[in-house]
C-alpha cells in the first residue's frame, strides 16, 4: 500500500479556509471519507493527485511531494470525479479508455490489449464500440473507473462516485469498487459503503473531527449530524 501522508496541510481559496492544520498518515488499504457539504471532504480528497494545491503544509505520496512531483503522482494516483461526464472526453468508450493510455505511447497492440481487459473485468466489454455520451448513468460511472484502471494506478481516490446514480446503480459501483487491489479512498454521503472499510476519517468545518475504525467513526458522525439537527431545530 501506498503511504499518504499530511503534514500541516491547509487550503485557502481567497478568504475562505477549506482546510486547516490536516496530519495524517494513511497506509490501509480502504479509506473512507465522510462529512456534510461543504465540510472539506472533497478538497482533501482533490489535493491527492494535485487537483487541488496545498496553502499551507505539504502532502506526500510514498516520498513524491504533490506539490512538486504532480506529473509522477498523477501516474500512481487515479481519480474518479463524482459525474462521469467530466472525464468522458472521446466518442466512444473504447477510444475514451484507451485515450487515458497516449501519453505512455505503447505500441497499438499493447494498448488495445489493456483496454479490453479492463473493460471485460467492468462487465461492459460489450459497450466497447458504443457512443460514450450516449450510456446510462451507470455505465458512464464504469467507463470513468475503466479509464483510471487502464493506467494502472496504485491508489485510486473517488469523489462520491455514486451520488448521481440511482439504488440498483449504485450498488453496482460499489461492488467493483469492493473488488479492486488497489488501495482506494472513498469520498461519500452513503455511509453504508464505507461501514465495512479500514478506516474511516469525519470531516467538519475544515479539520478531521474523528478518525477510527467505521464503527466508532460512522457513530461519532451520526451524532454529529443529530448535534447539528438539533440547534438547527431540526430538518424540514
């Protein structure tokens, strides 16, 4: 497994702290990542593979500064955004996932090789020749999770990757989700899909507010949320 690891790591955009004062040192193999909108969550996820840089502090992927060394991390680092469009960007899934391969230059018959393999173990080989725009929500988000595996990531970061999709959908994700070796960080409202994980991190107001096990993490969030409920004379 991958170490992730940060260091007084803070995020400011213009005059609002996103994140302040983040330490952390992350070795299991699945990682979960809860907290309310606007908590956090996803910049902490986003600073990972440099989508988003630290202000303050320093994140370290094994000894590769994020901040300095993005190009190789992004080679280790895969991410799946929460809406599949933002990473569909060829016609077809096909060329979509072997697109993910070009920078590498790998001769065709390589390339071609590695993109039907991953879209085999996704169960949408059979989508190999469709229009990528014209898929179902739920195979979009398959098509983007076969775009990152093709490179072959050892650590792969989702930002609620299951949030737009419907029940049966997103049941789907995450079983393959379930299913990878790679080390994986979840980002998530549906705090089911993280109940059975390593560790699991609350996110509040910026900072990590618990980081345990799922059971006494998923708890303390729970009473989190009721907390909040409560001064705010509860929800509609």
């Amino acid at each position: 497994m991958a170490r992730l690891r940060f260091e007084g790591v803070g995020v400011r955009f213009g005059d609002a702290r996103v994140l302040d004062g983040i330490d952390l040192d992350l070795t299991e193999r699945r990682i979960g990542v809860v907290g309310a909108n606007g908590s956090g969550k996803s910049t902490l996820a986003r600073l990972i593979n440099g989508l988003v840089s630290p202000t303050s502090g320093r994140l370290l992927v094994d000894d590769l500064d994020v901040a300095r060394e993005g190009r190789a991390v992004r080679r280790r680092v895969g991410f799946v955004f929460t809406n599949p469009d933002s990473q569909i960007v060829m016609p077809t899934v096909r060329e979509d996932v072997a697109f993910t391969l070009r920078p590498r230059k790998l001769p065709k018959a390589e390339t071609s090789a590695r993109v039907d393999a991953v879209l085999d173990r996704l169960g949408i080989a059979h989508l190999a020749d469709r229009p990528a725009h014209h898929l179902s929500g739920g195979q979009k988000q398959l098509l983007a999770l076969a775009a990152v595996l093709v490179g072959e990531p050892d650590v792969l970061v989702a930002d609620e990757p299951t949030t737009l999709l419907d029940a049966r959908n997103a049941r789907e994700i995450a079983a393959r989700f379930a299913e990878l070796p790679q080390q994986v960080l979840l980002v998530t409202h549906q705090l089911g899909l993280v109940a059975d994980f390593d560790r699991v991190l609350v996110v509040d107001a910026g900072r990590i507010v618990a980081d345990d096990e799922p059971g006494p993490a998923l708890a303390f969030y729970e009473r989190l949320l009721d907390a909040e409920d409560a001064a705010s004379g509860g929800r509609p």
